[in-house]
C-alpha cells in the first residue's frame, strides 16, 4: 500500500474538549485523510490535512505516538493534541454516513471466501497500525444454516 490522500472539501476535524469545536476544510490544498505503511521516504502512519512531518494530526505507524502542529492550512487553525508530540491513551473511530451499499445490491454469496481468506493490505495495515494482530488467522465460523437468518 502507497501513501493515499483521500477525502474532499467536506472533510473536518473536531474536538470535543474543552468545548465541542469544528475545523471545516480550508480548500486551499487536497491533502485531506492520509493512510501510509511500508514506506522509507514517505511519512507511514494515519494522518489529517499535512504532508511530511506538519500535520495537524498524525499518528505513527506503531501506534501509541503521534505529532500535532498548529494552525495547518489545510484546515481552519487548530491546534488538537495542545503540543507538538503526545501519546495515545485511548482512540475513537467514527463512520458519519450511510452503510455503504453491498457491490451486487442486496444480494449476498454464500460461496464467497470468508474475510480471513482474503489478502487486503489495506485493512491488514489499519489493524496493525491501530495495535491488532491477526489472531483469527486460522479460525472459521461455522457455516450458517439454510433456515437461519442471515445477517452482515
């Protein structure tokens, strides 16, 4: 996986402390959500609005530390973690939207390879970064019966 902006002029940060406060986009670059591994030149880690080492959040591919510079042109002036480098204590994910929709409409293969079989570096690296190792590797659900509901 190479470094990846994604993301658009919609995109924000936020904090909720000391008081809930948003970051809108300033439009001024495209350098939105960044996700790297593997890399020696580039910057391998998750990050918001920066390149390099300026951004106003990014955290390092080992998990645990991240950097936080203030007043970034990519967003509204901001300066998240109130110091330069800071180590995490805890991590929230959030999905804003709708679920996204199954590629084949609603239908669903009940001969499709479990997700264990499946090689995505992308989402192997996002369970790395974030401190989760592949443990289920060799495990399997059973397989549903053909009366029983089933559900994503």
């Amino acid at each position: 996986m190479g470094p990846n902006y994604h993301g658009d002029a919609t995109s924000f940060l936020f904090e909720v402390k000391p008081q809930l406060r948003v970051f809108s986009a300033t439009g001024m670059t495209n350098d939105y959500a960044y996700l790297n591994v593997q890399q020696v030149s580039l910057p391998n880690g998750l990050g918001m609005g920066g390149h390099e080492s300026v951004w106003p959040f990014f955290i390092d591919e080992d998990y645990g530390t991240g950097i936080s510079m203030a007043n970034i042109s990519s967003f509204e002036k901001c300066h998240l973690a109130g110091c330069d480098r800071f180590e995490i204590s805890n991590i929230e994910v959030w999905r804003v939207g709708e679920k996204p929709a199954l590629p084949f409409g609603d239908e669903i293969k009940r001969s499709e390879k479990s997700i264990i079989d499946k090689v995505d570096p992308e989402a192997v690296a996002l369970l790395e970064l974030s401190g989760r190792t592949m443990h289920s590797e060799a495990y399997r659900e059973p397989a549903p019966l053909l009366d029983e509901p089933f559900e994503l």
